[in-house]
C-alpha cells in the first residue's frame, strides 16, 4: 500500500507497496474495491459505541466512487478496516478481487486525512525515500518521480523543501506520493480539505485525470460539490450505516418531475403554466420551471400558445447537497 504517513495513532504503521508483481494482474473480481457488512466497536466500560454497523461499498474498476457523510459517520473507519489499519470485527474486504490481505493491500495507494511529510525534506527526498521503501530500481524510481511531479503540477519544486509548500501544494504532492508503484486503485480521505477554490479545482481535475487513465479511485469527502462534478457513484453513510448508494445521477432525479427551460417574457407565465408547476425560477434570461412527469404536452402547449420558446425538458433532479441535507435530515428523524 503506498502511502503517507498519517498523524493518526491508527495509523502509525503503514505497510507500503512492493513492485515485485504486476497490480493489473490481481484484478480478478467484479469490484476494485469492495466492502461488505463491516462491523467496528469501541467498549467504554459497560457502554458500547457501534462506529461501523454492517456497511458495505461496492467500487467498480475504473470509476471514482465517493465516501461521504457527517462527521463521525464511520467513513474513516471503514477505510481503515478496508487498509488494514483498524481490525473490523465483521466483515468482508476485497481489493482488486482478492481478499484484502497484506500482500494484496500493498496494490493500493492512500492519501489519509491528515498526512505529515518531514517538512525538512524535498519532494524528491520524500518519494526517494518511500521509492526505496518499494525496493523500487534506481532508475526506475528517478523516472516515476519526476512523472508523478509533473502529473501533479509540481515539476519545477522537486528539489524544493516542503516547508515552503502551500496547502494545495502539500495536498497535491500527497497524490504524487500515493501514485508510487503505480497502484491500480487510489484510496483519497478529505484530499481538498482546506483548500480555496483554486486548489480544489487543481485536484478534482487530477483525480478525473486519473480515472481517464483507469486508475479506479474511492473518494471520502466534505466537499459536496466536488463530489458531485466527479464521481460517478456514492455511498453515503450516517451513523455507522449506510444511508443510500448509487450512480450519483439516479439519486439526484426527483421521480415523478420533469424541467423545463424556455425562453421569452420576464415579466411573467401563461397562467396555465403556473397553474400547473410545482416549481418556477428565473435566471434573468430564461425560466426554469419545474412540473409534474405527466404535464409535460400541456405545459409545452401552454408556452407555444404564449410565445415561448421551449428549449429543454430534461429529468428533473436535484444538487448533491440538497440531496444529501434531506437524507440526513430523514435518516436522523428530523422532518
């Protein structure tokens, strides 16, 4: 497992990858990743806290699949239990089709929450140092460096401690670290967490990169937004059990509802449109409006019949955030 070192207690001791075999020829399974009925417990005296209650993650090769939930939700845990790093009290853990034992954890790569590089050392200190940890060849280790650092944006900072890096710099310089041994599944926990814009766009386009080049990556992350522009699946977890799973686009569609776009006077809509809409937006140069699945030939009649032009009626559906607000709120019994 390529790896940073994580502050975490947990996370202490970290096995890292040996290039000795080809991570491509372990895929033998359905899933990249895969979790199922994990289960993890902490005992304080008589009282049991149940972090983890029978979650499971299905990650197919190839797509990036994203963690998410509150804090404290389990999503850590679990990607520890999945490492290797916390033993899980139940469950099922694949990589790449084998049963996730030590000789198979090592073909993935992990970027922890909060990973700690000395900060006296370069960029290309660090990866020489892991690279050895690899038994990677000389040759072969000086080569990817350089790759990875210019994969990452940082291809004039390697001789550059990393004391003089920014945050996104550091975060971007953990993924290079990560991509050492050339695992075919990438592990990411909270990789823009503190980021400013900027530097949350600089790694939602490395991580895509990474995905078009079959790198199959499992996302845990706050950033909604950022979830939604890149992932194509999620699971979604709170309190320890999964919430909802999915292809990301099939949750957000809101059943039953259709949107329309039209363009024409904004001032107002045929009253038969309002009539009818369940919701109505304007962006100052077109509308947006909001109706029932089996409306959509009356609405449309209604906008031709008032001089509107109609230019889309796609699926209605929702942001990430909305979705997950909602989902949160339902599952913790508020209403």
């Amino acid at each position: 497992m390529t790896s940073a070192i994580s502050q975490d207690a947990d996370t202490s001791v970290v096995t890292l990858n040996d290039t000795s075999t080809s991570a491509s020829s372990l895929q033998g399974g359905e899933f990249a990743l895969l979790v199922e009925g994990a289960y993890k417990s902490y005992r304080n005296g008589s009282a049991v806290r149940e972090v983890v209650n029978d979650i499971s993650i299905y990650v197919r090769p190839g797509t990036i699949h994203g963690l998410l939930g509150p804090n404290g939700a389990g999503k850590t845990t679990t990607i520890k239990m999945l490492l290797g790093l916390v033993r899980p009290q139940a469950g099922r853990f694949e990589i790449l089709g084998y049963e996730a034992a030590p000789e198979v954890r090592r073909y993935a790569g992990f970027l922890p929450e909060q990973p700690y590089f000395s900060p006296h050392l370069t960029a290309n200190q660090v990866l020489r140092v892991i690279g050895r940890t690899l038994k990677m060849p000389k040759a072969q280790l000086e080569a990817q460096a350089d790759k990875l650092l210019s994969k990452v944006g940082l291809e004039h900072r390697g001789k550059d401690r990393l004391s003089s890096y920014s945050r996104g710099m550091l975060q971007r310089f953990g993924i290079a670290q990560a991509l050492l041994g050339d695992p075919k599944v990438l592990i990411l926990d909270e990789p823009a967490s503190g980021l400013d814009p900027v530097g949350q766009r600089d790694v939602r386009d490395l991580i895509k990169g990474l995905r078009d080049e079959g790198i199959t990556v499992l996302l845990s992350s706050h950033q909604l937004s950022e979830v939604e522009a890149v992932c194509d699946e999620v699971t979604i977890v709170n309190r320890g059990r999964v919430a909802a799973k999915g292809d990301i686009e099939d949750l957000l569609k809101v059943a039953g509802q259709v949107l329309v776009t039209a363009e024409g006077d904004a001032s107002h809509l045929p009253e038969r449109v309002v009539a009818i809409a369940a919701d109505i937006g304007n962006d100052g140069s077109r509308w947006l409006i909001s109706i029932p699945e089996g409306s959509t030939r009356a609405i449309v009649d209604a906008l031709d019949d008032g001089g509107f032009r109609v230019i889309s009626l796609v699926p209605r559906r929702e942001s990430l955030e909305e979705y997950f607000s909602r989902l949160i709120a339902g599952s913790n019994g508020v209403s």
